[in-house]
C-alpha cells in the first residue's frame, strides 16, 4: 500500500462527501458530534495532503507547521475525547452509560497529555519512503501508558455501545489499528488515522439507521 499527497487528499475528498452525507441525514442534537466525524477525517487527510507537498517542496514552512499541528491536534487531542463522547451521546442504556463516564474521563486525560507535550516539546515530520513519520521527543513510560489509554479510549466505546451495528465498526477500528501496529510501527499515527478515516464511511450506514429508528413512532391501537 502506498499513501502520498494524491492519496490523502483523494481521501479527504471521497470521506468529506460521505460526511456532509451523514451531517444531512442528522436531525438530532445528540447525533451530531457522532455524525460530524467523517467530516473531521476528511479536513484531518487534507492537512496531512498539505504536509506532504510542502515536506517534498521543501518551502512553506509555515503552511508545513499548520498542516502538521491540525493533524496531529485532531489525532492525539481531539479523537481521544470525541469518539467515546459522541458514542456515550447515542446510548439510551443508564447501566452502559456509567462506563462511557469512565471511557471519556480516561480520553480527556489522554488529549490533556498530548495537548501539554505538542505544547512543551517539538515534533519533527520526516517523509520516509511512502509514509510520514512524525518523530517527537516526548517522555517515553508517559508516552505508553497514554497509548493504552488511547486504545481503550478509541476502540472499547463500540463495543460498549447498544446502538445497532456499532460493533461492526470497533471490528474494523480495532483490525485496522492492529494491521497500522505489526505492519506500520513507526508510522502507526499516520496510517491509522488513515485506515480509520475510510473506514469512517460506516458511520453513514450507522446514523442513517439511527435516525430511521428515532423517526419511528409506534402504533396506537384505535379504540
């Protein structure tokens, strides 16, 4: 598999029409923020097509920056909070509400660290054969106690959740990370946000169930 600028912005094209199909279908509050996230896929695999060019370019450094900051905020800060956020929203369960309070808490403090250690510390983006490598000097046992919290954070709310076929999608999540992890350790933050953002289009599928069930009201016997 190959990924470069023309494969993260034919990406971000084909997920922020998806995305802007799944913003339409939305018609409650509650679905938005779960609805909205193919579309944040998609301006995530466009910053990262803006990081590709001016990497090979070697010029624009400030639109580099910008490209590498908006990726990198949506993947270590943003993710880790929104996605068991924007799950515990749909669940109607109380019982299974309980542990999106625990799931969410653990992303919050994952987004905390990453947001403090993108502030203290550099990060250097390197193109390495087909992928970008995004190298930072961040604190090491830190670093792997927020990548469990991540994983967790990111993958148990699909599982969790009641919705109809959310567990199809951790599935793919899960498979998609563990192939990012054995077959692309040193790029696993770039080509699982790239694997997770095509497999985002599910969420259309999931929230246009969601909205048909809503819209469903029940008969009432006539007397």
């Amino acid at each position: 598999m190959c990924f470069s600028a023309e494969t993260s912005f034919t990406a971000s094209a084909v997920i922020s029409v998806i995305g802007a199909a799944t913003l339409a279908k939305v018609k409650r509050p509650a679905h938005i923020p779960f609805g909205v996230i193919p579309l944040i896929f998609g301006l995530q695999q466009c910053a990262e097509g803006v990081l590709w060019v001016t990497l090979k370019s070697g010029i624009h450094e400030r639109l580099q920056t910008s490209g590498m900051y908006v990726f990198l905020i949506t993947a270590l800060i943003i993710w880790p909070t929104m996605i068991p956020l924007s799950v515990w929203l749909l669940e109607k369960s109380e019982n299974r509400r309980k542990i999106f309070y625990g799931l969410t808490a653990a992303g919050a403090i994952v987004s905390l660290f990453y947001a403090c250690c993108l502030l203290f510390f550099s990060v250097t983006p390197q193109i390495q054969g087909s992928h970008i490598s995004y190298g930072g000097n961040f604190p090491e046992i830190p670093v792997k106690i927020a990548i469990a919290l991540y994983l967790v954070a990111t993958i148990a709310p699909f599982f969790v959740s009641s919705v109809r076929r959310m567990w199809l999608f951790g599935v793919l999540i899960a498979v998609s990370c563990l192939a990012a992890g054995i077959f692309f350790f040193q790029y696993v933050t770039s080509t699982w946000c790239f694997f997770a953002a095509c497999i985002s289009i599910v969420i259309y599928w999931i929230v246009r169930g969601l909205e048909r069930k809503a819209s469903q009201t029940p008969n009432i016997p006539q007397g």
